[in-house]
C-alpha cells in the first residue's frame, strides 16, 4: 500500500505550524505520531495533500507537576512517555496504566496522548480517564487559544469542537483531593485490543462516605459518556457490595451502545455493569490510602 503524494511541513514552532494549517485550510492535516493518520491515507480514507509535523516542536513533549495546578503534559508526549514519567507515576498512576493497556510497544512509542484525543475514536482509551480526573485541555490557534474540559472536547465519532487550524497543545490534569481512580478495559485479545467496554473511576471518600464519584464510560456511546445517574446514586453513600451492584445496573442502563464487530448491545451492557463495579471497587480501596 503506497501513501498518496503530499507536501511535508516541519515547523518549529506552533504559531508557525497554525499559520501553516491556516494557510492550506482543509488540505492540511495535522501529523503527530501518525499511528492512525498514516493507516487512513494508506488505506484512502484520508488524502491531506500538506502534512504538519509536531516533531520538531520540543516543548510539547514535556511532562511536569506545577504544583498548586497539577500535571501538566505536552500533546506530543507519546504513550510509553505517559508510562514511563514518574511524575505521572506518582501524580496519577490511572493514566499510566491506562497507556501501558494501549496497543504494543512499537504503537506506544509513536503514538501521542494528542493523537488519541483528537481522533475522537469512541473506543480510544486515554479520554474516559482524563475526563474522570476532569482534565482540561489548550487549543491554539493562529491568534488566540483557548482552554475546554476535555468532557466538551468531544461533539460525535471523530468529531470534536477543535478547528481546523487550532493544535492541541497541552492537557492539564488538575491537582485533586486523595481520589482513586482507575481505567479498566475489556478487549476481545489480552494486548493490543480495542476497547469493547472501558469504565474509568475517580472517587473522592470522605470518613468512609463517598464524597465524589466520577465515571466515565467508554466504547459504548458516540462520545465517551459520564455515567451521571450512577455518579448520584453513589453521593454521599457508605460503600456496600449491594450498593456497587446497584451503580453496575444503572451504568448498564444509562449507557447507549451499539452492536458492532466486537460486541452487541446486550454483551457491552453486560460487560459495563461488571466493569463498572469492579472500577469503582479498585478506586475506592485506592482512595482510601
Ligand atoms: C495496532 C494499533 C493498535 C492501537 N491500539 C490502540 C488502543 O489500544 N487504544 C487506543 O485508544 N488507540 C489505539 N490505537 C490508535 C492510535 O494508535 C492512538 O489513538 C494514538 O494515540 C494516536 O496518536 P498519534 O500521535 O499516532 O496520532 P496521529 O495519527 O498522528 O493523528 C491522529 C489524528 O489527530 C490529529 N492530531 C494529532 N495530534 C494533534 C494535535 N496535537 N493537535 C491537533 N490535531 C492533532 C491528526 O491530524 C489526526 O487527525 C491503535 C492503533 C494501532 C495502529
């Protein structure tokens, strides 16, 4: 499979790489680590005639605690540097291990976290536990930026409210109260697999209540999907095996998923209901340390 013919920018900068995208309009795409832009123009599902690098951009590839705000991490920071950083380690090992799920190593040492937001695959793995954590992200543009909670990001499959000039350029993950939180996917192989079901936890306890809790379900809606009535029935409850069995059952019937080649309707409820609990267990235990 031949890639079709295009032009090839290596900007320094990211005014320099908006302007670019600005100056070619729909004929430009932006090109990260290319996992998934590369496979669509290898296939012709995407023909851009000018590619924008972010190779060369080197400040965002960096990951850095500021404290007082939280983890900042740059757009181009690939997966395996979202396993390997220890700051993230530390701040937020979730979104770790939710990157060492992704894919394989090779995959994981090219593709970024901006790549797998801005895709805006319903299954893509990264989005339910930022969102979670209630990340908020920068887009700059050829004059201005602007910052929006990755829970607005998302409008549709591959769809998002980013412009077509604009670069996503950080992702602030912000400082929290002690939180558990966890991503748990279920894949139809044990590595490398696309998410059939995938239910991110964050829950925030207090003397022994649940103060917050914040669930986010992915693969099974348009757009990753805040499981809001299972988030009410879980404020200010004491923790009981009954009540997580209760929170499976009302994920299971708030999510709106579709059958498809992974999975039917009725599989990924299932899955949910028992992902779901199984989230919420492992973040709760965790945000009681
Ligand atoms: C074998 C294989 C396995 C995979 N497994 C998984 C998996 O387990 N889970 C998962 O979620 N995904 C998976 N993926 C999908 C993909 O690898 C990830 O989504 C990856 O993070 C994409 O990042 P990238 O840098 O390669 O994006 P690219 O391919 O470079 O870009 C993707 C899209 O985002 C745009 N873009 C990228 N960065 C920016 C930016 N900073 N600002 C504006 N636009 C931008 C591009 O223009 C393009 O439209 C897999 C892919 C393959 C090939």
């Amino acid at each position: 499979m031949n890639l079709p013919d295009f032009d090839y920018y290596n900007p320094g900068s990211v005014h320099e790489a908006c302007e670019i995208l600005a100056r070619f309009g729909s004929k430009a795409k932006v090109l990260a680590g290319g996992t998934d832009l590369i496979i669509k123009m290898k296939h012709e599902v995407l023909a851009p005639q000018v590619l924008v690098s972010l190779k060369n951009i080197s400040q965002l590839s960096a990951i850095e605690h500021v404290p007082g705000k939280g983890v900042v991490i740059g757009a181009r920071a690939t997966l395996n540097d979202l396993v390997n950083t220890k700051v993230l380690h530390k701040k937020f090992f979730s979104v770790s291990m939710t990157a060492h799920q992704m894919a394989n190593n090779q995959i994981r040492n090219a593709g970024t976290i901006g790549g797998n937001i801005v895709n805006a695959v319903p299954s893509a793995d990264l989005p339910p536990i930022l969102i979670a954590l209630g990340t908020v992200v920068k887009l700059v543009g050829p004059g201005a930026s602007r910052s929006v909670t990755l829970e607005e990001f998302f409008t549709g499959p591959n769809q998002s409210v980013i412009a077509q000039d604009e670069i996503l350029t950080e992702i602030l993950i912000p400082e929290q109260p002690t939180t558990g939180s966890t991503y748990l996917k279920f894949g139809l192989r044990r590595s490398g697999a696309l998410a059939v079901v995938g239910v991110a936890a964050a829950v925030t306890m207090k003397q022994g209540i649940i103060n917050n809790a914040r669930i986010v379900l992915g693969a099974v809606a348009p757009i990753p999907m805040k499981a809001r009535k299972t988030e009410e029935l879980l404020a200010g409850k004491v923790v009981t095996d009954d009540l997580l069995d209760e929170a499976g059952v009302c994920a299971a019937g708030e999510c709106k998923p579709i059958s498809d080649i992974r999975g039917s309707e009725e599989y990924r409820r299932e899955m949910i209901r028992v992902f779901t609990k199984r989230a919420l267990r492992k973040a709760i235990k965790e945000g009681h340390a």
